[in-house]
C-alpha cells in the first residue's frame, strides 16, 4: 500500500474506502541488471458506514491482494500533458500476513 486509506461519503448509503496500491515487477535486463517496474493503481472499495472497519486495519506499507473490476482513465497533468491511470473497484480485499483476513 502506497498510503494510508481516506474515506469518503457517496451519499447516505455508502461511502468510498480509497487507497493506493503498487505492484512492481522485478526482471534482469538484457545487460543482466536487475530492473523494478512499479506501476501504481488507485483502488476503491465501497461499503456501508457501518462496514468501514477495514480502514484501521491497512496502513502505508502493508502487503494486501485485492480483487475487483479494473478500469483505466486519461487526466491531463500540471504540465498539460495527457497522462494514464488504472483503477480497481475492490470486490474483495486479503491481508498478506502470517495470519490472513479477508474483508
């Protein structure tokens, strides 16, 4: 996780549990050096107000599989360049830990 998770109200009904994930592929390059690729995803989970206790249970740093709906969307940034995004509706969230949860 790429930060802590923020919570948004959608109406009365839901809110937004959103956070940032990385997956970074590692590979040898033709030289033989060692390479990260990381590639960031802005992932969303959204719940009942009373079903938001997932977001004190993942912090910045932690290790979590998700599964959901992925998406992709174009922004323009600072420099007015047309920039690339991925997103994911999580479905379901797993903790990688010694002992794992699914929310």
């Amino acid at each position: 996780m790429g930060a802590d998770p923020t919570v948004n109200s959608v109406n009365n009904e839901k809110v937004a549990i959103n956070f940032d994930l990385v997956h970074t592929e590692r590979f040898k390059n033709d030289r033989g050096e060692m390479v990260e690729r990381p590639t960031w995803v802005r992932a969303s989970m959204f719940r009942k107000p009373e079903k938001t206790g997932v977001k004190d249970y993942i912090r910045k740093g932690d290790t979590v599989m998700v599964t959901g709906f992925p998406s992709a969307s174009g922004y323009q940034d600072k420099e007015g360049k047309i920039q690339a995004g991925l997103n994911v509706r999580v479905k379901d969230l797993e903790f990688i830990h010694s002992k794992k949860q699914t929310v």
